[in-house]
C-alpha cells in the first residue's frame, strides 16, 4: 500500500523532532559534565561514580528519544567487586 503525501511529511517531521532532542541531549550531557568536572579535583572515585549514573541517566534518556527498546534477560547479583563490560557485536 502507498503512502499518502501526509504520512511522509509527517515521518520528516518526526526525523526533525528526534534529531533535536538528540543535539539537546547531547548539548545537556556536555553542560552537566562541565559543571561536575571540579569533582575530579577532589576525588576521582566520586567522580566516575557520578559520571556513571550521568551516562546511565542521559543515555536511558537518549534510547527513549530513539524509540529503542532494551530487553535484559538476566541481571548480575550486586557486589562490591569490579566488572567488566563487553559489547555483544561485530564491527565490519
């Protein structure tokens, strides 16, 4: 079925939208990072424990402004220890 002239006006439309919640996220990200670098100065484990849940917190922002949907099938029990991220993708 063909779309009608409305419909892929309002996709652009939508294409617009989405880029400018990106540019403002990304713009916020940046302001609030500036602003909470002088922790750095006085203690660099406060400061990448605030920075982690910044980027937790923008990016969760960021994939809802997408349209991306997260599902997770397990979660690892809370401990005290390190951990180790890996990405689960090729790269071509």
């Amino acid at each position: 079925m063909p779309m009608t002239q409305s419909a892929k006006q309002q996709g652009g439309v939508r294409i617009y939208v989405k880029f400018f919640f990106l540019v403002s996220l990304v713009a916020s990200f940046m302001k609030v990072s500036a602003l909470i670098f002088p922790v750095f100065l006085l203690s660099r484990q406060t400061y990448r424990w605030i920075s982690a849940r910044l980027i937790s917190f923008f990016s969760g922002l960021l994939l809802k402004v997408l349209g991306c949907r997260v599902h997770v099938e397990q979660t690892p029990k809370h401990r005290k220890n390190n951990h180790l991220i890996v990405s689960n993708h090729l790269s071509y």
